[in-house]
C-alpha cells in the first residue's frame, strides 16, 4: 500500500522565471533587455567572435548591446533567470521556491592588464550589494565577466585561473553570490577561466559544443545542486 507520505514526494523543475522580483539594474543609458530570443529581438554585433557568443546564449539569456555599468563599458550583457521549487501532491500547490541569476558581462578591450581583472572584481561586489535581493527565496546570483583580448599575459593568465570568491549572504542562509572571471583570444584560440566558471562553451566559438548536458544546464545544476 502507497502512504500518502509516499505519494508527497518531492520534485524539482528548473525554468525561466518571466517576471522576477528582481531590483532594477543600474545600467546607464540602456533600454531593458529583450523578452524573447527571438531574432529580431537579439542585438546584431558588427565584431563577428561577439556575435557567435551571442549565437550560443541568446536562447537563454536577455541580451543587451553596448551599455555602461558603474562607468565601465560593456559590448554585451546578458541576464539568465531561474527558479526551482518543490512539487506538493498537486502541481499546483508548489513550495520551496528559490530564486538563481546569471549576469554576463563581455568586454572587448585589446590588452587586458591585471588591474583590468581587479576592477572587475571590485564592480561584481559593487553590483551583489546593489542588484542581490538577499531574502529567504535567493538561491544565488553569478557575476560573470569576459574580457576579448589580442593575447594574454602570463600575469594575467595566472590571476584568473587562481581566482574564486563565493560570498555568503547572512551565513547562507539568503543563498549567495558568485564573481567569474574569463579572457579570450580569439585569435589565438585560447582561453583562461577562473576555477568556477562555466562559460567555457560560450565564448570557445572556434570549437563545436560537444558535451550532452549545454553550459546552461551545467549552470543549473551548480546553482541548484
């Protein structure tokens, strides 16, 4: 016989949240992000590399086309939005709702300096106790910065590699928030990432994505375990 503790088992469902409680971006001079991926929807980049990257996630990601954050220039920003929660009996009675965001931020600068990397650093922190609604439902939120370089720097490869900084909100108990960091060359076919990132698969356009489960999924499955 079937106990109704049995029958009330929990499941999870991960998807794009439409309309998220999210506070406002602080970006300057730049329209909302699109509500589709829809082609007509998705920004155009004359810079070829940039367009492939946005070829990968604009099925994912709301993308906006050369904005400024905080005084830095961007050639491209995408948010991701996701939710999961737990199945009750009935699909429509759901608990446990937790909230995850992705923001992307992509960069076309030449040569890429260390103090670049740290600046970038300092504006994810900037924008964690500015954009993060830390509340019960927050599960996590990932900064995320791409920098296009003509080469990198062995300074420079070192500093991102090494890099990792996960920042508890209240103990945990509000989720956290995350800082990526990347530098492509896509001239050169080469890439470093900071150990957390899973953003490999977006901007290594000169390689087909060949793993089963895309960045994205991989994504979901970090942020929500």
């Amino acid at each position: 016989m079937t106990t109704d503790e049995e029958r009330a088992g929990e499941t999870a469902s991960t998807g794009d949240v439409d309309e998220p409680d999210a506070p406002e971006s602080p970006v300057d001079g730049a329209e909302a992000g699109p509500e589709s991926a829809d082609d007509a929807d998705v920004p155009a980049w004359d810079d070829e590399y940039v367009d492939r990257v946005s070829d990968r996630i604009m099925f994912n990601y709301d993308l906006e086309k050369d904005v400024t954050v905080r005084g830095e220039p961007f050639t491209l920003r995408g948010e991701l939005r996701m939710e999961s929660h737990k199945q009750f009996f009935h699909p429509a009675i759901t608990y446990g709702h937790q909230h995850a965001y992705e923001h992307l931020f992509l960069t076309e600068r030449g040569p890429v300096r260390v103090s670049d990397i740290d600046r970038f650093v300092d504006l994810g922190h900037t924008l964690a106790d500015e954009w993060v609604d830390a509340d019960e439902e927050h599960y996590a939120t990932d900064f995320t910065f791409v920098a296009v370089a003509d080469a990198i720097s062995d300074d420079v490869r070192d500093r991102v590699a090494s890099f990792e900084e996960r920042t508890l909100l209240r103990y945990g108990y509000n989720g956290h928030y995350e800082i990526h960091l990347a530098v492509v060359a896509p001239e050169d076919e080469d890439l470093v990432v900071s150990r957390n990132a899973d953003v490999v698969d977006a901007i290594r356009t000169w390689e087909p994505i060949e793993s089963d489960a895309g960045f994205v999924s991989r994504l979901k499955q970090r942020l929500f375990g």
